[in-house]
C-alpha cells in the first residue's frame, strides 16, 4: 500500500508520516500512533530494530485513521475494536484490488 503524506478526516487534513521508528506515550515501541489533538499520524518503518512488511505499514495506517474517525465522530470504540477494524478494512480494501 502506498501510504498517503496527508488525508483528511472529516474537514481535518491529517498528516502521515512513515519514520524509522515510532513510540507511544509510555516510550515503547509500536508500529503507529495517532495525534488526534495534532492532527498527524506516525507509522513506522521499523519495530525494535526489525523491519516492518508493507502490509503490516497498510494495517498500521487504517488502525490510525481508523482513532483518528472514532475521535472526530465521538463513536467511542475499543482498542480491540480498532485493531479487529484496522485488519478488516485493510484486508477487504487489500483483497478486493483498491489498495496495491
């Protein structure tokens, strides 16, 4: 999937940054974050030295945009939810040839 430098989310221009590595608040490793408040996301390149797999980077994006919608229109899902949602739209966008 080639990950986008900017998308919007209702009305927001989100900016995507692939980089080296990323790390959550708690400064551990992880394979994205999400900025609601900063509009931004990070996905990384690699996760504790180990390069990550294109589709594993594809995953990463959705599950991002995927806080960034659940923020914007307050739905209030789960973390577990935004995972099973992340690995469900990558893989049909994925799968059905919209994504490359």
């Amino acid at each position: 999937m080639k990950i986008p430098k900017l998308v919007k989310i209702s009305g927001h221009n989100i900016v995507v940054e692939v980089k080296e590595h990323v790390v959550d608040g708690n400064q551990e490793a992880c394979s994205g974050m999400a900025y609601l408040l900063q509009d931004r996301i990070e996905v990384a390149e690699k996760w504790n030295g180990v390069k990550v797999s294109e589709d594993a980077k594809g995953e990463a994006f959705i599950h991002e945009a995927i806080h960034h919608i659940d923020s914007k229109y307050s739905i209030g899902l789960k973390e577990k939810q935004v995972e099973k949602l992340g690995s469900g739209m990558y893989a049909f966008l994925r799968d059905n040839f919209i994504i490359k």
